[in-house]
C-alpha cells in the first residue's frame, strides 16, 4: 500500500506532466467575482499609495518643531479637507485645519489630533501635547511605490485583496478558469436526495458532499447522476466523464463482487497510478488519467470519499488552477482524550478542534467509522496520526488540518 505522501506526489507529478500553457487558461471576470479565485497576473500599483502625503487623524497639520513646549497657541492659516487640499503653506507659529484623507499641507511635518486641541477662536489652536515628526500622517508611496508589485500570480484572492485590485483600478481580474468535473456516484442502492428510500436503500449523499468540496476548492462540478452497479450503465457514464476535465466517481471501487468501477476504467484505457492508500478511511482510492482526462475512483462510504477528496483531490484542483499553493495547512494542537491509529495506514480522525483557556485544544469527535456523516458534521477538523506511530495520548501534541 502506497503512503498518502506517495499518492500525492503522484498525482501532483501527473498533474505537472500534462501541465500546457492554454489547459486552464485564464479569463477575466468582474472585480467582486473574482473573490477565492485564482488570480493569474501580476498586479502592479497604478500609483504611489497612498497618493499624497496624507492625515490619518482629524486635527491640526503643525510643524512638529513649534511644539517644543506646550501648550502653545497657534494661528489656523486655513482648511485641508478630503477630496480637497488647502493652498497654505505652514510657517513658523502656524497651523492648517485637517481631516483624516486631506493632503497635508505645504511646511507641515505631523498632524496633532483634534482632542489633544482647543479652539479660543476661529483663526488660533491651542495645542496641549507635542507632537513627534511624521506623527498622524501617512507619507506618499509608503504602502507601496507605484509599479510595485502588490498581488502575484497564483495567489487565491481573499477579502483585503478585492480592497487592494479597486484600490489599483482593477474592475476586472484575471483568474483561473474553472476546471469542470465529472461527478458520478454509483451503487445500486442509492436514491435521489427528493426520494423515499425503499428497503435496503439510502439517498446519495456523496454527490453533494463532493460538489461542495469541489466548488470550494473552485472548481465546476457537472452532475452526471447515479451509475448503477452494473457494467453498461457504468460504461455509458464513465464514458461522458471523460469529456472533462477531471472525473470524480464515488463508490464501487472496493472488493465486492459489483464493485464494477475499476474494470470500466480498464477497459476505458485509463491508466491506474494507485489504487489503495494507506490511509484510514479512504484506502480504496483510485487515480489515473486518460488523454487530457484525471480520474479518481473515491471510496463509496460517505467519509472516507471526503477525506480522500481534501487529501487528493483537492491538491489536483488547484494545481490546475495554477496556485502557488496547493496544500492545506498542518496545525497542532494538545489532544484531549487518546486518538487510535491502525499501524499499517495513516490515520485521519475527525476531530474538534476549539480555543479555550489560552490555547487550541483538540479532541476526536464521537463517530461510529466511515459512513457517519452525522459524527462528521460534529468535527471541524482531521487528526493526522502517521503510519506506525502507535496511538496518541492525553496531552501530546495531535497536528490536523481544518475541515469545515
Ligand atoms: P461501496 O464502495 O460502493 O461498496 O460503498 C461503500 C459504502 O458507502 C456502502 O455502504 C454504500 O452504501 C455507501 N455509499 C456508496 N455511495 C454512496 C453515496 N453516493 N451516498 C451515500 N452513501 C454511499
Ligand atoms: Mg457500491
């Protein structure tokens, strides 16, 4: 049995192999569509920024100098608002009136907030704390120079960075395009989600789970329903399936005597880079490719086909996408209770990760093995516990990735 690292290596290392300039290219979309996307350019600032020396506090614009000694009276030799500036020059023994975003004004050297201020007249301040130079301002070019770099390629366009592509002008971005992906459960037991399961049957549940993870990871699920646990109905979906980009079928894929999907895949000519993992759940994973087509056979239980997807899956969508990161983050975290690991297959616990008492503390969820959704829904989390190392106890450091 291949170790996880392995498996990932291969598909990442297939994954590069048919790597071509115009697979995946890039399209642009509007700036609030772009969020979680891959961005695929380089975003320069179209400008110093901030683009002037600039307030950032209501008050005073003053040469620092002339506060030596406070308090000390100063005349308001005018008015700096934003979106206006004030045609002043501050000498010596004077001030300007200014507002968070206003242009200092010429000779001012830091801005002195408004309630460190009192007002006797109209045209005098008087100023009861010194200020030091640069203090209550933003000078031009000190967030970033203009032709400066400020986004990179490959990166996945979060929340501030929509602030920063409008702030640079950017009303649309360049960003991945979707992959589109293939979704095929199989089994002859399973139903429609608007059905009543009869005797011996369930509703699909991994169609759903799976278009989740796979919109969340940013690609275009295509749902091409349920295969049914015999070769000609396998044949003909399958078949469709290899017209996308990748093609995800769940279940089928174990030992039993209708697990179909593997010999569909021989006969498609699709050639298998793996098909067991050492892992707990998710040893029955399947992955190869065909032409331009990836293909995964992902273990039927509702689970092991979900943490086969964020271990394999995922990784493979965003290396299409071209992101520069295509990992999840490993955290750790001091266990509560004990966590059990198999000796021959890594082991990923569905766990509970939460922050109390000044640190992150993490314990298994209560769940019943591989088909409980309803013990996963409890977790946010999978404890990784590598291959033959033994079990955890209370206490020791467990390192998991989130799954939310
Ligand atoms: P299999 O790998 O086809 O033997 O399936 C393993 C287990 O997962 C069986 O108990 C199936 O009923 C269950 N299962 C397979 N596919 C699905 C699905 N799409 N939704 C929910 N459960 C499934
Ligand atoms: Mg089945």
């Amino acid at each position: 049995m291949l170790p996880i690292e392995r498996g990932l290596e291969i598909v990442m290392s297939a994954a590069k192999a048919k790597e071509r300039p115009d697979r995946m290219p890039a399209e642009p979309v509007a700036l609030l569509d772009s969020l979680h996307r891959i961005l695929r350019e380089d975003v320069l600032s179209d400008a110093d920024s901030p683009r002037f020396d600039k307030a950032i506090r209501d008050g005073f614009a003053v040469r620092f100098e002339d506060l030596s000694q406070v308090p000390v009276e100063l005349v308001v030799v005018g008015e700096s608002r934003a979106g206006a500036g004030a045609d002043v020059v501050v000498g010596q023994g004077q001030c300007c009136e200014i507002m968070t975003g206003a242009p200092l004004p010429q000779g001012a050297n830091a801005v002195v907030m408004v309630e460190h201020t009192d007002r006797p007249a109209p045209d005098k301040v008087l100023i009861r704390k010194t200020a030091r130079e640069n203090e209550g301002l933003l000078r031009r070019g000190a967030e970033a120079r203009k032709g400066e770099r400020i986004l990179e390629s490959g990166r996945k366009i979060g929340l501030a960075d929509l602030g920063l592509l409008a702030g640079a002008g950017k009303s649309t971005v360049l960003v991945s395009k979707k992959p589109r992906v293939a979704v095929i459960a199989t089994g002859d037991e399973l139903v429609n989600v608007d059905e009543i399961p009869q005797a011996g049957q369930i509703r699909n549940s991994n169609t759903y789970t799976i278009c989740a993870q796979l919109r969340e990871a940013g690609a275009e699920p295509v749902i091409l329903g349920i295969g049914r646990d015999n070769l000609e109905d396998l044949r003909g979906k399958i078949g469709r399936g290899l017209e996308h980009d990748l093609l995800l079928v769940s279940g089928g894929v174990s030992m039993g005597k209708y697990d179909l999907v593997e010999a569909v895949f021989a006969e498609f000519g699709i050639e298998v880079l793996f098909d067991k993992i050492a892992m707990k759940p998710g040893k029955p994973t399947v992955f190869g490719h065909r032409g331009e087509t990836f293909v995964f056979g992902l273990p039927g239980n509702p689970i092991s086909t979900m943490v086969a997807f964020h271990m394999f899956v995922r990784p493979l969508i965003l290396s299409l996408l071209k992101a520069s990161n295509t990992s999840s983050e490993i955290l750790e975290a001091k266990l509560e209770g004990s966590a059990k690991c198999d000796p021959e297959r890594a082991a990923l616990v569905p766990a509970l990760v939460r922050f109390e008492a000044g640190h992150y503390r993490i314990k298994t969820a209560p769940w019943k093995g591989s088909s409980d959704l309803v013990g996963l829904a409890r977790a946010n989390a999978l404890i990784m516990i590598p291959r033959r190392a033994g079990s955890l106890e209370a206490g020791d450091t467990a390192q998991f990735l989130l799954m939310e």
